[in-house]
C-alpha cells in the first residue's frame, strides 16, 4: 500500500494553526478581562458569568476546529489508505471528544 504524501496531508495546517493561535490569544484576551473584572470587584454577577461563558464558547470553538483541521488534513487520507486505522483513530478521537 502506497503512503500518503505528507505535503499533501498537512497542506492546510501553517492556516489552521494561525487560526488556531489567535483563538487561543482571544481567548487569553477574555480570561484576563475577566480576571480584571474579578480584581477590580466590578461587574454583577450576571456580567461575570456572560464574560465565563464567552469564555466557555472560545473553547468550544477551539477545540472544533481542532477537531476539523484533524478530520481535513489527516484523517480523511487514512480513511482512504487505511480504514480500519482511521476508524479506530475516529472512535479515539469521538471518546476524548466525549470525556
């Protein structure tokens, strides 16, 4: 069986990545205006929990795209080579996604 080309497999991830990074920055973004908030004893309760679930939703979003960059760029060259691999790679990934 033929390997994959590599180039051809992470040819999208120097875009994703970059994406991937500034989520994280935004993210580190809204945790330190809500620790300011905290500090500063501002804010009502409402407020600070919109900001954390902001916060919560950056994550989310994160990991999906994680998630879908994985799937764009890996595994669906397995799934052509080696199905049985990207199967078990597939219920991995659905258990972590599950934890």
């Amino acid at each position: 069986m033929e390997k994959h080309d590599e180039t051809k497999v992470h040819g999208n991830r120097l875009a994703a990545n970059q994406e991937n990074i500034h989520r994280i920055r935004r993210i580190q973004g809204q945790l330190e205006s809500l620790a300011k908030l905290l500090e500063a004893d501002e804010g009502s309760c409402e407020d600070r929990v919109i900001r954390a679930r902001t916060i919560e939703k950056g994550v989310t979003s994160l990991i999906n795209h994680l998630v879908t960059c994985y799937v764009d760029n890996t595994l669906r060259y397995t799934m052509q080579e080696e199905p049985e691999e990207a199967s078990a790679e597939l219920a991995r990934l659905l258990k972590l996604l599950n934890k």
